[in-house]
C-alpha cells in the first residue's frame, strides 16, 4: 500500500516515514501543500496523511484541489487545531478524517485501517492461491495465513502488482526501499530468499522466479 505523508516539521515526517515503512507502507513525503496536489494527481495513492497548516498551500485547499483533480486516496488531515470549525472546514475540503496533534502513533494506524477499509483504498491483490489484503494487512496462500516481516510484506505486494512482470533488483529497491541510503548491492535477493521461504517453500507450485541476469517474476512456471 502506498501512502504520501505531508507534512513540513521535518523530525514528525520523518518518524512518520519511518514507522509506516516498519508496517509494511510504501511511503512518499512531500513538504509544501502544492507540492502535494501534484504528487497526489501524477501517483496513484492509496492513502494520503496531510498536515493542515503547509507552506505554498494549507491542507484544506490541497484537499480541495485533490478531489477536483479526482484523487481518490483516502486523506487523513493532521492539525494542532482542535476547534469544531477547524474539523469541519478540514471534512468540507474533501479530508475523510481528522487527528489531532499530539496523537499517538497506533491510533494514527488504526484510522488509516479504518480508511483503507472503506474502499478508499486498492482492492484485495491476488495471483493463483496467493493474496494480499491491504485493508486487513494480512497475507494468505491456498488459505494460510502468511508470517511475514514488513519488509517481507511490501516486498509480496509490489510483486503482486506486478504479476508476470519481470522485475528488476534496481526496480525493486527503488519501489520497496525507497529513500533508504547505503543498502547493501543483494539486499533485494536476500528478502526474496526470505519471502521464498515463507510463499513458496512450503507449497507444491513456487511462484517467484529468478530470471537470470534480469530479476525476477512471480508467475506459475519458470519459462
């Protein structure tokens, strides 16, 4: 699931890129409320956490110009403004739910589970007998419930969105690990060795494939 985060204190931002990422999140950040717009209207998100008070563009006329623009992410305002005014001013803009600063980290995932749940969100990504559930963040094949890591669980989703697709390590660095300085050069082939294990290994029909000197594809057979 991809989510883009605005918000300009730059120390919240980032905890927030990095407990989303630790979820399992796809996170996109952006500073500035026209800034936001324009990512919002060129990327398809799933959800969208934007702060009130922006530079350039406050959230409540980003969410508005996000909705004309028919942005169909479900949008979570964040302000230090509490008042009746401010909440309905936020909703009227197009926000689907408002948090007030400070809150609490779990409950900010919650009400994102709870957006995700209302359809705002993708639908279920499936592939033979194996799927993924955004909304619940649960992961299943022929059935059984999947164990698996953050890491392991963004990785099993970009694949899932990309079924059949050869894809490269370069790519899917970039997409599962993205903004991450220093990863090691086969860090991508060690998770994949990990979701293997957990997604393949204990099933008769493995699904992802090496292909050699390019990358990798999750489908029924090798060739």
């Amino acid at each position: 699931m991809r989510i883009l985060v605005v918000e300009d204190n730059e120390q919240l931002s980032a905890v927030l890129v990095r407990g989303l990422s630790e979820e399992g999140y796809t996170v996109d950040t952006s500073a500035d409320g026209e800034e936001a717009v324009y990512r919002a209207a060129t990327t398809e998100y799933d959800l969208i956490v934007l702060d009130y008070m922006l530079p350039r563009r406050d959230g409540a006329s980003a969410a508005r110009e996000m909705r004309r623009l028919a942005v169909k992410a479900g949008i979570l305002m964040l302000t230090a403004r509490d008042s009746l005014k401010d909440k309905v001013s936020g909703l009227d803009a197009g926000a689907d739910d408002y948090l007030t600063k400070p809150f609490e980290f779990e409950e900010l995932l919650a009400r994102l589970r709870a957006l995700a749940r209302r359809g705002g969100s993708e639908s279920i990504l499936q592939y033979a007998d194996l799927s993924l559930d955004p909304a619940k963040h649960r992961a299943e094949r022929a059935g059984k419930i999947l164990e698996l890591s953050a890491r392991e669980y963004a990785l099993l989703g970009y694949l899932l969105r990309h079924p059949e697709e050869i894809l490269s390590r370069t790519r899917i660095a970039e997409a599962v690990w993205e903004g991450e300085s220093g990863l090691d050069s086969n860090v991508v082939d060690v998770y994949i060795s990990y979701l293997r294990s957990k997604v393949d290994k204990p099933f008769k029909q493995p699904l992802i494939h090496t292909v050699r000197g390019m990358g990798y594809v999750l489908r029924l057979s090798e060739t």
